[in-house]
C-alpha cells in the first residue's frame, strides 16, 4: 500500500465507523425508524447514501471488514448520541452525513448496480408518499 492509498483509506475509513458500539446499534427495524423520522433532516442524498448502504449490506458474499464499515454507519445514524447529537438543530446530522459519505467512499467496490436501483427505487417511492401526504395537509 503506497503512502497516498494509506492516507485515502484513513480519510474514507474512520475509526469511529468501526466503533462496535455503532455495530450493535444497527438493526433492520431501528434503521427504517430513524430515516421514517428524519427524512425531511438527511435530505435527498443522505438518503441515498444511507439506502445504498442498507442494500449493499444485504449481498452475502461481502468481506467481514466492509460489512463492519456498513453496519457502523448505519448504527451511526441510528444512535442519537454521537459526535454532534441528532437533536440539535440544524447540525445534527452533519456528521451523520459525513459518516455515511465516508463509509460509501469506503466500500465503493463493492456497491452493485442492484443496491444502487433499489435505494432508488425505495428513495422514489418514499418521496412519492411525501409529496401525497403534502398535498392532503395543504387541501386540509
């Protein structure tokens, strides 16, 4: 590994993504909760990112490491304490953002043309039902 891949994997790969805390804070069920809740938050692309993220982590045939980098910047994003705690206004997910762009730099190899398609499929759909659901609060 030359110099200049060390210092790019040390930037694409923090340390805190690989907390085993964040691991264990993931699951399927907390994930969906969290980005139902502060969609509006993350915004169109921490959406994304964070969608890729859970249909890359569904392939089976994933190495232990990039399967540790996912599930650390998904449970990231669940846990609201962190580096710059979710309840805060406006800043609040900034790192949960940063975490999540980290980690798909990260495991950009092994990110499929199907993760990609589905996380946009999902991401369309969920917009879809946000705009309907505007659209009745205006009309009501």
């Amino acid at each position: 590994m030359t110099e200049h891949d060390e210092e790019h994997r040390t930037v694409v790969e923090p340390e805190l993504v690989t907390d085993e805390k964040y691991r264990r804070a993931y699951s399927d069920e907390a994930f969906h909760s969290k980005l139902l809740r502060f969609a509006g938050v993350l915004g169109k692309e921490g959406l994304r990112s964070a969608l890729i993220l859970y249909y890359t982590l569904q392939r089976k045939d994933l190495p232990g490491r990039t399967r540790a980098i996912i599930l650390g910047a998904l449970g990231y994003l669940i846990l609201p304490t962190d580096i710059i705690p979710d309840l805060i206004p406006i800043f609040g997910f900034t790192d949960d953002i940063g975490i999540l762009a980290a980690a798909l730099a990260a495991v950009a190899m092994y990110v499929d043309d199907e993760s990609r398609v589905k996380a946009d499929a999902a991401l369309e759909r969920w917009l879809s039902k946000a705009e309907k659901l505007l659209h009745k609060e205006r009309d009501f």
